[in-house]
C-alpha cells in the first residue's frame, strides 16, 4: 500500500494533467479511503464497500449539501486514483515512485477514471 505522500504526489499529477481542479482536500479523501486500515490491515480495499466506485458515489451522495458538483467531482477522481495506486502499488511494488505514479495514471486514463462525474441531483 503507496504512503499518503504517494497518494499526495498522484493527486498532483492528476491536477498537473488537468484531470481535478484542485487537490486542497484531497488528504481527507485518503483519509476516508483508508479507514478501514487499522481495523482490517492491508486489505482493507477487500472488504470495504466504500473501495469501489460505488461505494465511493454513496460517501459522495451525503457530501451534496457541503460542495459543489467540481468539488465532489474532484473527490470522486481523487478516491477513484487512491484505488488505481494502490492496484498498481499491489502488482508491482517494485517500481520506482515517479514510474508508479506514471503508470498509475495510464492505468487511470485507461479505465476511463479522468471522464468520470458526479453529478449532484
């Protein structure tokens, strides 16, 4: 599993490639996608709901009266990112920090992640 400073490092590539309009809250993200962690151990992203796209969109769901759609936009891509990273950092945790993040991001693109929106109702 990548350190925050890795998730953080990603979530910059992602606004530096224009995929989020800002990475401000990201950390609370990270932190939300790794609650499970202390309970659960490594494999956490197994057992909690909230590791899917799904479950990441409820989480949202119940964040619409505090943000706007860009900023729950940004948090859906954020959240959808740390579970890229932590795929790529699980199959090859060999790779270099810069070549896992790069990677990471290809992974990203190549599931369609940086077009995904929330859309608030």
């Amino acid at each position: 599993m990548p350190s925050k400073r890795i998730h953080l490092k990603f979530d910059e590539y992602l606004k530096a490639h224009s995929v989020i309009l800002d990475f401000t809250f990201a950390e609370s993200v990270h932190n939300r996608m790794d609650k499970g962690v202390k309970k659960f151990g490594a494999d956490h992203q197994l057992i909690d709901f909230y590791h899917s796209e799904e479950g990441i969109r409820e989480w949202l769901r119940g964040m619409t009266h505090l943000a706007s759609q860009y900023t729950l936009t940004d948090y859906l891509r954020v959240a959808l990112g740390h579970l890229v990273l932590d795929d790529m950092k699980y199959r090859f945790p060999e790779k270099e920090e810069g070549e896992l993040v790069r990677a990471a991001y290809r992974s990203f693109v190549q599931r369609g992640f940086h077009q995904k929106y929330f859309k608030v109702r």
